[in-house]
C-alpha cells in the first residue's frame, strides 16, 4: 500500500524563487495558492511591482549574485530554491550558492542542453542541482510525442494506461452537439465515458450534468482504454499516422522538433529570417528548410501545406502561432470540405497563458505553453509523495490529478452528491479504482479510504482537491 499522508509531507514549504518572468511568476502565483511561503528575488521594477499586485509574497529587488538578497531573503530558513532567471549561468550558479546555505532542493531551468546530463562536462551532481529544467526541449519532446499518437487528437494516457483522456474539437454535425451531459450519458449508456472539461472562447469549465456542448468547444473526454475506440469511432476521430510535417519557426523549438522527427518523417521547416534558415539547411540534413513568412498564404500554399498532416507554429510571437495555425486549419478544411478524414492537424505554441484556451478553439487542435510545461514539470516534482500524478490538459486551464484518499478525509465522509455545492463547476471525480478496475465516478458513489481516484479540476483549484483528499 502507497504511504501518503505523513504529515512532514504536506507541511508548506519556504520557497525561494529568481525570476519573476514568465515561469517564475506562474510558479509563485500556483504555490503561493497552495499555500507555500514564497519569497522571490527579481531585479526588474516593473516585473516586481506586476507580482505584488497579483499575489501575497514576500519581494526582494535585487539580483541572485548578490549575497546580501540571500541573507534578505533568511537563506538558511528556504527549504527549496527554484532559479528561472533568463541567465542560464546565473542559474546554476545559483544552485550552488544555494548549496552554502544548506538548502536541501535546487531547481534550476537551463535552456542549454550542454549541461546538466549524464555525459555533460558539468552534471546535476557538479552543479548542486536536484532537478534541471529544459523548457524549449520540454515543449518539442511533447510536440514530438503528440506527433506520434496513433489518433490525430491528443491522447493522454493515465492511471497507468488503464484510463485515458481524449481531447476532439466539436463541430455542428458532431452527435455531442447542442445536448446536455446528462443527455448523452443517457443516450449512449452501452459504454461510459466522461465529458471532464470543456473550452469555449477564453474560458475553460469543468461541466455538470446540465451543462451543454456547442459547436467549436474543444472537449475533453474520459474513458477506460478499451472503450477508446468506440469512443473515438463516435466523435468522428480517425486513427491515422502522421508522416509529413511543416514546421512554422526555426528558434529552439522548431529547430529541436526537425531535428527529433526527421529520420522518421518528412519534414518541411518555414524560417523567416534568412541568415537563419541558412543555418538550418546546414544543420538538418534531412529537413527541407524554407525562408519565408508563414502569416502569408502563398507562401504556405507554395510550401506545400495542403499536403502535409501536421501543422506546427513554433514561433516566437503568438499572434503569428494562432494566425498561422488558423489559416492552416481554414485552407486545409476548404480541401477536404470539412470532413474529419485526412485533415491537417494544428499544434500552437503559446508563449502567453491567457492565449492558450484562444488558441485551442481558433484553429488549433493543441495549444502549448512552455511556460507551463515548465512549470508543471517543477510541481510535480515539489508535490511528488502527495499526489502520483498531474497531467495538465493543453489548451485547457486544467489538470487530471490521480491520488490516494486519506483515511478520514473529507472525501471519505459523504458519496459524491453530498458534497459542499462550493466544487461544482471546479472539481470532477472522474474515476475510482475498486475491485481490481477503474470505474466512472457517478453521483452515489461513496470513496473509500486509502482508493485511488482520477480528478479533474480547474488549475487553481488544485489545492482544494489536496484538501479534500488529504486532510
């Protein structure tokens, strides 16, 4: 049996954060509302200032090289140091000033590959640094794994495979539009399935039975792994495999998911900067480079767009991520007259948050962002022992939490319809594993102690699930 509730386990943690921008404050913002007591250190004014007004922090102006921010900053009392400066070097230094201090965790994001692995001049071990994070090779090592499904959706597996999660944008003729959940739970009855979250417009929900699907949310649905295909075979997604792909943007990420994909697919890579894309000829053999901008039609057109079965905008600019991906999707439905079959995927990338949910219902199938790939890839490893697994939905302001209930906690103490009012619309227990199976969580069903459950919930709301669960 999973051990899970040790007190020492749960206590907040004093987090020390450098950086405000981008990761840094997404993370202090998420730990500060789970409760953790987080002191950043940021030299920028403006960006400190933006912190101040979103969050009950403690915050130092100041640089990480100055030893005097530490001793501000009560060092010797931090029980983890999270460095995402945009200064690779600062970072690590930081950890091993860190070291001195005697603070037992480091992490630090590092966007160069050069160092921090097994066979790097400087490894974790030498740097003093317990997790490095890559953010721009995060982001295409996902891209390339999303590429390789065998469904043109994303298909995330969870509960050790047994349960998955499919996402699939609804269209007019799709059988889920214009009902209600509790309508399709009657209707179709021979095989259970969850609708856990839905994105429409900006906004990402976690639905209730009277809550209706409309034409261009983008959904995502829940079912044990072998009623996917009858799943699958109902909303319209075709299995298919991806063999040709275009790339939009030739900078860290673009350039590492050519190189990840092009001994196994054919790839086709649009650089707007010419000096650049001179670059990428010389450094992928077997990526076709192209120099153009990608927001003009003729010149994805003259790229061969409507051949291709991936679409991926990976610049560095968002509006031209979602314009381009948009165009690809409207180009691509006006060849195959909006049929499902052998339609171009898009896959967005997002360097802002707030464009994620706009994305996914715009144009594109997944929207990434590597701020939050980063992010989360750093909460997983802060709340590892309490929760088995967070998987965040992309393009959804979600999270799929798989966890252990404590004994005599909330969540033990009452079915599923007895509880506070105050969850709905912000948490869903998707599923319950009992009697050697995963099984769809209904409204009668009553969570035994120590069971492990499968939650949706909103991102913010995830500290209300660990309260539920674990106290």
């Amino acid at each position: 049996m999973i051990s899970m509730f040790d007190k020492k386990k749960n206590r907040s943690k004093n987090i020390l954060i450098l950086g405000l921008g981008g990761v840094g404050l997404y993370l202090a913002k998420r730990l500060v509302h789970e409760g953790h007591a987080v002191t950043a250190i940021e030299p920028n004014g403006d960006l400190l200032r933006n912190a101040d007004g979103q969050m009950d922090a403690r915050l130092i102006q100041g640089t990480a090289m100055s030893i005097d921010c530490w001793k501000e900053a009560d060092a010797e009392e931090i029980d983890l140091l999270i460095a995402v400066t945009d200064n690779d070097a600062i970072n690590m230094l930081a950890s091993m000033i860190a070291d001195r201090f005697a603070i037992p965790l480091k992490i630090a994001r590092v966007r160069s590959l050069e160092f921090g692995i097994r066979h790097s001049v400087l490894t974790a071990d030498d740097l003093k640094i317990n997790l490095i994070i890559h953010p721009e090779e995060l982001a295409a090592q996902e891209i390339v794994r999303l590429i390789k499904l065998t469904a043109g959706n994303e298909i995330i597996d969870i509960a050790d495979g047994q349960m998955q999660v499919m996402a699939t944008h609804i269209d007019n003729d799709s059988p889920l539009a214009f009902k209600k959940l509790k309508e399709i739970s009657q209707a179709y009855h021979e095989f259970h399935f969850r609708v856990v979250a839905i994105a429409r417009g900006i906004t990402t929900s976690i639905p209730g039975g009277e809550h209706e699907i409309l034409p261009q949310d983008q959904v995502f649905i829940m079912a044990a792994s072998e009623d996917l295909p009858r799943l699958m075979e109902l909303t319209g997604v075709r299995e298919q495999r991806r063999q040709r792909v275009m790339i939009l943007g030739g900078g860290l990420v673009g350039s590492r998911i050519a190189e990840l994909l092009e001994r196994t697919v054919q790839v086709k890579l649009i650089e707007k900067d010419e000096k650049r894309a001179e670059e990428l000829s010389f450094m992928l053999k077997h990526t076709e480079v192209l120099n153009g901008d990608g927001t003009e039609l003729d010149v994805l057109q003259s790229a061969g767009l409507m051949d291709v079965d991936t679409f991926i905008a990976a610049t560095g600019k968002n509006e031209t991520n979602i314009l381009s991906s948009l165009m690809a999707k409207r180009l691509t439905e006006s060849r195959n007259g909006n049929s499902h079959e052998n339609q171009t995927k898009t896959i967005t990338l997002c360097t802002k948050e707030q464009y994620m949910v706009l994305a996914a219902t715009s144009g594109s199938d997944i929207a990434l962002n590597n701020k939050i790939l980063a992010g989360n890839e750093i909460l997983k490893f802060i709340r590892r022992g309490e929760l088995l697994s967070v998987v965040h939905l992309h393009g959804f302001d979600a999270e799929v939490v798989e966890l252990v209930a404590a004994p005599d906690s909330s969540i033990t103490r009452r079915p599923l319809s007895k509880l506070d009012p105050s969850f709905y619309g912000k948490i869903l227990i998707g599923g319950i594993f009992r009697d050697g199976k995963w099984r769809t969580a209904v409204g009668d069903t009553h969570i035994r102690a120590n069971e492990r459950v499968i939650v949706v919930c909103i991102s913010f709301n995830l500290k209300d699930v660990q309260k539920l669960f674990l106290e």
